[in-house]
C-alpha cells in the first residue's frame, strides 16, 4: 500500500508536558500576585478607568540572557521615576515571524545553531521571564504558537498578536482563552477592521483543538476575554498614529461593542521601519493624548542597549552584546529621554487615582 501520511514530516520528537516545566520552575506567591496586579492594572487603563499612559518597550526579540536582564535592571530603576504618569512593561518576545525563512526566536532556536531544542528554548524563556518579573517588572510578550501558552502564560501580564496572525481564527481562538489583556495589531496592509474584529471575537467563548497542561490533544472551551484591544502599527509604510487615522478608528470602536481602548505601536511602519523615526510617532500620541485623547492609552518601542540591528553571524562570538539581531531598535539613553520627555508632557494624573 502506498504511503500517504506524513511524507514530509522528517520526525516527531516528544515535547516536555507544560506541567512538568511548571512543577521544574515555579512561580512564587509573590511572582503570581504581581502578574495578577498587573494584569488587572493593565485592564483598567484599557477601561479607562486607570488614568496613567501604558508603555511597552524592550528588544523586538530576546535571544540574549545577560543583554535581557542588563536591559531590565535599567528599565525597572527608570520605571521608578515616571511610575505616578507611566505604567511601563517590559516588551520580552520569544517568538518571532517569518515572511520566509530565518530565525523564528529564542523558543524555537535557542542556541541559534539551527539544532532547534525547542525544549531547552521553553525552559530559557521561562527562566528569563521569572528573572524580569523578579525585578518588579510587569512582562509582555507575543503569542505566536498556540501551544506555548501552556508553557509561560502564567508569567505574561499583557499579550500581542501580530500583525500577521490578526486575521487567524486559530489565534482569536487562542486569545479568547488568554489570561492576560491582549492587544491584536492591524494587519500589514494598514486595515484596522480587521483588529476590530479579531477582538470581538475573541471577547466571545469559543470550542477548539488544542492541548492541556499535560500535553493531551483536548476539546478546549473558553469563556471569551474581555480584555482584548487594537494595536495601531501602521500599514504599506503609512504610519496610522495621526489624529485623523486615531479618529477614524475610535468611530468604529464606538459603534462596536468594543469598549477598550486604542495602543500605538511606534515601529514598523509607523516608523518607516527607521527606528529613530519611533520618537516622531511617541510625540505626536502623547501630544494627541495631553490635548484630551484618552483613548489613546499606550505606546510600544522596539528598545535594546545599543541602537541597531545585526544579522546572525556564523560564528556566534562574533555577535555584538546587546543589539537586536531582528528589527533595529532605539538605545537605552534614547529611550530613557524618550520617556522622561513624554513624562513631562502627559497631564498630571489626579490624586487618589
């Protein structure tokens, strides 16, 4: 009989049960409780009912432990002095998409060789998680494979589904069962209906396939998050973040049942894909914001160490410490500038709130 199943698949190699790395390495009572917080914070500035202006900044990608906790050492002690105006969460992405080919992210290439031990790259992005979370930073991340939130959801305070996977039913599936906020990014042509849809649809339950904390193949059943919001990136190299674009959207979500709130993504083609142009994009939201846009009630950076890209180099000590090895990103004293600078520009937040 002529074989008709699998004839492309190389191998299949068993995955480690999520319950066994939870079990492995545990989040204390004190780490749960912040992620708790945290994400109910999160919820309230969505609502509204959080004054204070959300900030999403770090690498566009983690793929080195020492640069990842250097970067949030800086960013928790920065966070200490904007706290009372900005709520800051540390961008900490492991997962990475591809138009083609290259590399898919620390969870899935770890040691950046091409071996692919994707049960090494979940236990790395568990510890570091854990190591940022230590520092009192809230974490935020996105969501690419639907299985890896069995793996290290219990540590994400806010997540994002990019720009590409918006339109996936598999992944407003996914979010609909989510226990943090999520933000849908619009898709990479600039069509923010598409974000609007994906979160209604993930605000309501759902039936699917996917797998339990034991790794079983499950009819999984979800309530629907209410949490979810749009995510402005911009699209064909037009950036979406000026006053009449932000309108335009916030009429939909008026007529919708979508009662969150609008984040803005500073990079991609909201900057030209020219990561110095993410200050333009910053200062024009915190200025649509001061002039009585509450709406608009966050921002996102692509940030590292040092300003720039890099492309994987064969040999691996040829990699220069803490630069992005995917999208360029600003440096950490532009960034600390950046947001000082939006600090001092956003209206005072009222006492008691």
């Amino acid at each position: 009989m002529a074989a008709t199943q699998n004839l492309h698949v190389r191998s299949f190699e068993k995955l480690r049960p999520a319950t066994e790395l939870l079990k492995a390495i545990p989040a204390s009572a004190e780490i749960s409780k912040l992620v708790s917080e945290s994400r109910a914070t999160i919820a309230r500035i969505l609502s509204g009912d959080d004054p204070r202006f959300m900030v999403i900044s770090g690498p566009c990608s983690i793929h080195d432990e020492k640069a990842a906790f250097e970067y949030a050492e800086r960013f928790a002690a920065l966070s200490k002095e904007i706290d009372d105006k900005i709520y800051p969460v540390m961008r900490v992405y492991f997962e990475k998409p591809r138009t083609t080919v290259g590399w898919k992210g620390l969870i899935n290439d770890p040691k950046m060789d091409g071996s692919y031990d994707i049960n090494a790259g979940l236990e790395k992005a568990r510890r570091i998680l854990l190591r940022i979370l230590e520092l009192g930073l809230p974490t935020a991340t996105e969501f690419l494979d639907p299985f890896v939130p069995q793996y290290t959801g219990d540590l994400v305070c806010w997540a994002a589904i990019g720009a590409r996977t918006t339109e996936s039913q598999t992944h407003r599936e996914m979010a609909s069962g989510l226990s943090m906020p999520v933000g849908f990014k619009n898709n990479t042509d600039g069509n923010a209906q598409v974000a609007l849809e994906a979160v209604e649809s993930a605000a309501h339950p759902h039936n699917f396939l996917g797998v339990d904390e034991d790794g079983a193949v499950s009819v999984v059943r979800t309530t629907g998050n209410p949490h979810c919001h749009i995510i402005l990136r911009g699209g064909r190299n037009k950036p979406n973040y000026d006053e009449a674009s932000v309108a335009e959207v916030m009429e939909a979500l008026k007529k919708s049942k979508c009662a969150n709130r609008i984040v803005v993504d500073c990079s991609h083609a909201n900057s030209g894909k020219q990561h110095g142009k993410q200050e333009i994009a910053l200062q024009e939201i915190v200025a649509q914001r001061r002039a009585g846009n509450d709406f608009l009630v966050g921002t996102m950076l692509e940030s590292h160490l040092f300003e720039g890209n890099q492309k994987i180099p064969d040999d691996l000590k040829d990699l220069k410490y803490g630069v992005s090895v995917t999208d360029a990103c600003i440096d950490f004293p532009t960034t600390e500038r950046l947001l000082r600078d939006a600090h001092a520009n956003l209206s005072p937040v009222p006492a008691g709130v």
